[in-house]
C-alpha cells in the first residue's frame, strides 16, 4: 500500500515509528538506599519519516507543515494512521538528470495529534 500525507503521496525510505519517552523524575532521599520514582504521564507519539518527493515538494509538501489543532492525515503501508502535526521539514535536493523537476530526499518529524 502506498503511503500519503495530506492526500498526497510519497515514497518513504526510512520510517521510524511511533515512538514516546515516558515523564519519569527520581527524587534521592539523602538517608535512603532506594530512589524514589514519580511517574507524570508522557509526551505525545513523535515519528520520524524519510521520504522522496519526485516533484512538487514547494507546491504539495511544504504548504502541509503550517500548524493546525486538527492535523492532516497520514496513511502508511499500515492503513489510516490518524491525523498528525508536521513539527518540522528537512529536505535534501538530490540529483537527477533524468527529471526536468527537482527531486527532494524530506525527513519529516511529526506529532500525532489526539494521543
């Protein structure tokens, strides 16, 4: 299945997942032999895609990373994804002679929204 972000389409390379890091903070009592751990939720799911964009990446991609509340879609080779907000866009232009249009090698750092 193909992947999509915002309805349109991209060819990923490298994908990291859904990831989150747990809020843990340690309190050390000066007379005790055991740390003490206070759990306070966690952060949002955070992904990292790389991706190429074979033309089109200033017209289609670009506009897609302005901040919304309410996302914009990603499906993966998974299926519906839910909705995500693009945290930030790093793109590499690669070389091809065979195209008249540039080719983008983006790595996209996202944050699922309603998690």
């Amino acid at each position: 299945m193909a992947w999509y972000i915002g309805g349109k389409r991209i060819y990923v390379e490298k994908d990291s997942g859904w990831q989150t890091t747990p809020r843990v903070g340690e309190v050390n009592v000066l007379d005790s032999n055991e740390t003490i751990l206070h759990c306070a939720g966690r952060p949002s799911y955070n992904r990292d895609i790389t991706f190429v964009v074979f033309s089109g990446y200033f017209n289609t991609i670009l506009p897609l990373a302005a901040c919304s509340v309410s996302g914009i879609a990603l499906v993966s080779d998974q299926g519906a994804e839910g909705n995500i907000v693009i945290k930030a866009l790093k793109p590499d232009r690669l070389y091809d002679r065979s195209r008249t249009t540039p080719v983008y090698r983006v790595t996209m750092s996202c944050i699922k929204v309603g998690t």
